[in-house]
C-alpha cells in the first residue's frame, strides 16, 4: 500500500473503498455489544455505547466528562451512588479550569 492509501494491483492504481474509519466502527460495535455491556447498560439505564465509558471511569477512578444530555446526564443522580463514578458536564468541567 502507499502512503497516500491507494492500493498498487498490477500497474493500476486503487483507491480501496475500506477506510481506517470503517475499521474503527467495526471494534467500536464489536465492543458495544459485548453481553457484559448490554447486562451493565440496562441495569443502569444507560445506552450500550456507554457502558464501555462508565467502565473506564469507574475502573481509573476518574469523573466523567460528557456532553452526552440524553443519556449520561440524565442518570448520572442514579449511576454514581451505584458504582460511584462522577458524570459531569463538559460545560462544569470548563468552568472549574
């Protein structure tokens, strides 16, 4: 493969139509919808795109950033008695620096 991500096939030049970003969606959905995201998402209320997340906060012991109003900020009085991770706004977050 070149640099400039076009595929060399015998003296023709291709541009192949499976981008990086492509690939990246592909873990992203593998992730999400692992049986131990889907049981922690319904069991607290959140969306399978968030377990993940919550799982890395809780596991670094650090508060959540999101912008997320939908989800995450909606339940957040719920999650951090649970598990006891922190979600704040990103708007709170720029205010304290």
């Amino acid at each position: 493969m070149c640099q400039s991500g076009l595929v060399h096939l015998q003296g023709t030049l291709v541009k192949p139509t499976f981008t990086p970003l492509d690939l990246e969606m592909l873990v992203l959905e593998e992730v999400r919808s692992r049986p131990e995201y889907c049981a922690q998402a319904t069991a607290l209320g959140i969306g399978t795109k968030d377990a993940p997340t919550i799982v890395l906060a809780y596991q670094y012991a650090v508060p959540l950033a999101t912008m997320d109003q939908r989800s995450l900020l909606n339940v957040k009085e719920k999650i951090s008695p649970m598990i006891g991770v922190d979600i704040i706004s990103v708007d709170e977050v720029l205010s304290i620096y």
